[in-house]
C-alpha cells in the first residue's frame, strides 16, 4: 500500500479500447421501441438521428471496442486523469477508510463529458454529417460538445435547460466561446418547444423538453444534422469506460482495491464509467465490489421510479426504452445539479440495478453542499453539485466505518469541478437551498402515462 496523495499515469496507459458492459450482464438487453409503432426500432429509424457507427455502438454485444488513433489523441490533452487519495478530507472525518476519488474535473471541459462528446463528433464527421443539435442542463455537456464540435469543424446548436440558462450565464458564453449557438429551452423554434410554452409562458424547462427540441431539429433536417445525446445511451457509456479501466490500474498502483465504488447518477454515464469495470471484475474475475449510485431526493428514478418502457422525451419522439423512470412528462424541482434532473436512467444501469448487480440511493440537497464544501475546504477542489451527491455518500461510508472501527476502501468518481456553479454555492451559503422531496401521488402515477401502460403490471 503506497501514501501517495495522486497516482499518475502514463499518456501510454490510455486505454486502446471501450469497455461494454452490455456483453456481460446475465440478463438479456430490453429491445429499443420506436415512439410511433412501439415496435423494436430499425436502424434506419436511428440513423435520421446518429451516425452509423454510434448505432452499431449502441447495439454491440462485444465486450471490447477500439478507440480510434485519432480519438486517443485528442484524449491526451487530458488523459489519464488523476486518482488522489483524499488523505486531508480522511483526517478531518477522523476515519480509517482510504477514500480515493477519479478526478474527471481535471479534463478541459471540466467534467467527464468530453470522454464522449469526443468520440461522438469524431464518428458524426467521418460519416458526413453537416451539424449537430443537442440538449444540455447544467451546460457541462453543451460545453464539452462545443469544444469537440469545434475541434471537427462542425456547427452546433445547443438547446439549454431555461432554469440552468438563467442560473448559469456563463456556461452559455463559454460554448459561445467555441462557436456553438446556444438556445434558452423551451424556445418557439420548435413545435415541441411551442406547445409547452402554450401550456405554461415561464416553464422552467427541462432536460426532456430540451431534447424533444434538439431531437426534432436534427429529424427535420434531412440528414443534415444529426442530434447528440451526452448520457444514458449504450455509446455513451462505452465511452466512460475510460475512467474506470484508468482507476483499475490507479487502484493497482496504490496497491489496494476498493471495498465500495461510487458515483452520482443522472442518466448514469459517468457513474457506469467508473463502476462498470469493477462490475466486470465482479462478474468474471471473482471481486465483490459493492457499486454505489446516488441521486438526488428531487429525481428519485432508481430508488423510488418504476422499472418499464418509457419515452427518452417529453414529446415523445425519442425511442422507448425500459428503464427506471419517473415518467417522461416529469418536470424536476430546480435543484441545483442540472446534470441530475433528467426523469430516467440509462437502461443497462436500470436492469443492472433490477439485477441486484448495483445499489442506490438518493440524498437531499442540503447536506449534499454541506458534503461538496468539506470537501473543498479538506482537498480544494471545489467540486460541481453533481459530483457532491457522490461525496456525500463517500463520507457517509468513510463515517460508518469510523464507526465499526474498519479499514474501509472507498473509490468515488468526481465526475466534474463546480468553477461555473458559484451561484449554487451562493445560494447555499446565503441559507436560499431548500430540500425537494417527492409526493407519494406523483410516484403512484407514473405508470398511467407509459407508452405500454396497458401491458405493465400494476405495482
Ligand atoms: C452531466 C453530469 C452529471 C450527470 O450525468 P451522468 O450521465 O449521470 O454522469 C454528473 N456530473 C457532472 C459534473 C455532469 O456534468
């Protein structure tokens, strides 16, 4: 066992391929429903809105998948990310756990979106598409896009939660910076924007609103333009596998391997990316790892949605998938972790969560901060609101084994720093946060507007 505070990696450690989960998961993928027929949607259906490539991603039952030369290169401007053992934040909790956390941060976007925002430009312009749409919450993963958009030469169109549009100007003029045009969403470019700015002229907005909009301009648009998503997709989460197969042989440095790997989930990208590669280590390789993710109390989807078919939008022009969901037509309280106010969850996360395979949990907004700013003030990183609900967990372990006296390992991914979410921080410190929590009537309705509600079993 070392005591070294950060564990580096060589350029030469990159890893060469994704990891897919998918190919080791003891139940058998749920098939994907186009939002018109509810039948298994083909892959012309997909391709008016990805790329081929990211379709044969999407679908692949390989375990293995090379990343291109010219993504891995690009990947160096940033990787490998650190693993710092939080010896400063352990002494201050006066816990014998070793905390370790993936610094995701430290990537130029600030966030661990860029891992695919990378690969998805790359793959988008080899294949010709002309410009990209998307949605973004917080405004990490417009920026990570922006920035990889830009480095491909193509324009973007970024379709901004209103409530994080209003909340965090300078997200915006930061993707403005990279040349992306970004839109405070629901906006009346769009007939899906339109019709709920008819039902309610100061919706806050939501990531389900915001990717109806950029969904529709790229099916619109006659291939010109195809849309991006930065979470929940398969793809996507291929393309985090990076931080955990880095955090393997970090850990393997270190000379200890966790006992407990966690991470926040919003549609569960970054949370997969960390977790998945312990989770292959469980299946195969003999590892009882416990894999933890966290969510915040105000979206609830793993802990308290239901497991069925659900729209990915609220429109409902994205494909059905099944998940953990709180029904497409959810909008979330304002919480201040924009990236964690979406109403699903990836469907490889859900049906690993159904296997018993994952835990979860869900903490409130409150004691959350009061998490990220210990952690600030004992490590100096000041890290992003998402990212807290991770931390908060973290430290409730290294708490709990303060208690029983044991010498706990814990891994956390800090999946982004919190320089661009001051006013959150600030609302917090001026005592404005308040803590969300859902109606019981809200939960026990859900099912009645599924798209296969007829089918589902009553809970
Ligand atoms: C987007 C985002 C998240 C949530 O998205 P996942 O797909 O669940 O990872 C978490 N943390 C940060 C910093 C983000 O930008």
């Amino acid at each position: 066992m070392s005591d070294q505070y950060r564990l580096l990696l060589n350029e030469s450690d990159i890893p060469r391929q994704w990891y897919n989960a998918v190919a080791d998961s003891p139940a058998a993928p749920a098939p994907v429903l186009n939002p018109q027929t509810k039948e298994p949607v083909t892959p012309e259906f997909l391709s008016a809105l990805f790329p081929m490539e990211l379709i044969m991603q999407e679908v692949s039952s390989d375990r293995f998948i090379d990343i291109p030369e010219e993504v891995r290169e690009i990947y160096k401007l940033y990787r490998p990310t650190p693993l710092m053992r939080a010896i400063r934040l352990e002494k201050a909790l006066g816990t014998p756990a070793h905390i370790y956390y993936k610094y995701e941060g430290a990537s130029p976007s600030g966030s661990h979106k860029l891992n695919t925002a990378i690969p998805q430009a790359y793959f988008n312009k080899i294949s010709g598409t002309k410009a990209l749409t998307t949605e973004t919450g917080a405004g990490q993963w417009g920026t990570a896009l922006s920035i990889s958009c830009s480095f491909f030469d193509m324009p973007l169109e970024v379709y901004m939660v209103r409530v994080s549009y209003d909340q965090k100007p300078y997200r915006r003029f930061l993707m403005e910076a990279y040349n992306a045009q970004v839109f405070a969403s629901p906006t009346n470019l769009t007939q899906s924007g339109r019709a709920i700015l008819a039902q309610d002229p100061n919706s806050p907005g939501s990531l389900g609103i915001a990717i109806s909009e950029a969904v529709e301009v790229a099916a619109l648009s006659n291939g010109q333009k195809k849309y991006s998503l930065g979470s929940v997709l398969n793809h996507v989460l291929i393309h985090q596998s990076v931080i955990g197969e880095e955090a393997l042989k970090q850990m393997d440095m270190a000379g200890e391997y966790p006992d407990v790997v966690i991470g926040c989930v919003g549609g569960g990208s970054n949370f997969a990316g960390i977790a998945y590669p312990f989770l292959r280590e469980n299946l195969r390789n003999g590892q009882r790892t416990r894999l933890l993710a966290v969510e915040p109390n105000a979206t609830p989807s793993l802990t308290r949605g239901v497991y069925d078919f659900d729209y990915g939008d609220t429109a409902k022009m994205a494909p059905i998938v099944k998940m953990h969901t709180l029904g497409s037509d959810f909008i979330p309280a304002p919480i201040h972790a924009g990236g964690l106010r979406y109403h699903g969850m990836a469907p490889s996360l859900s049906s690993f969560y159904d296997q018993g395979l994952i835990e979860a949990i869900a903490v409130p907004q409150i004691s959350t901060f009061e998490a990220g700013l210990l952690f600030a003030k004992t490590e100096a990183i000041l890290p992003a609101p998402e990212s807290a609900h991770a931390i908060r967990a973290a430290i409730d372990e290294a708490l709990k084994a303060k208690e029983t006296g044991e010498k706990r390992v814990i891994l956390f991914n800090l999946s982004g720093h919190g320089n661009f979410d001051l006013s959150s921080y600030n609302a917090y410190l001026s005592g404005r946060l308040v803590d969300y929590d859902l109606p019981e009537e809200q939960i026990s309705s859900i099912r009645e507007h599924l798209p296969l509600s007829q089918s589902a079993p009553v809970a």
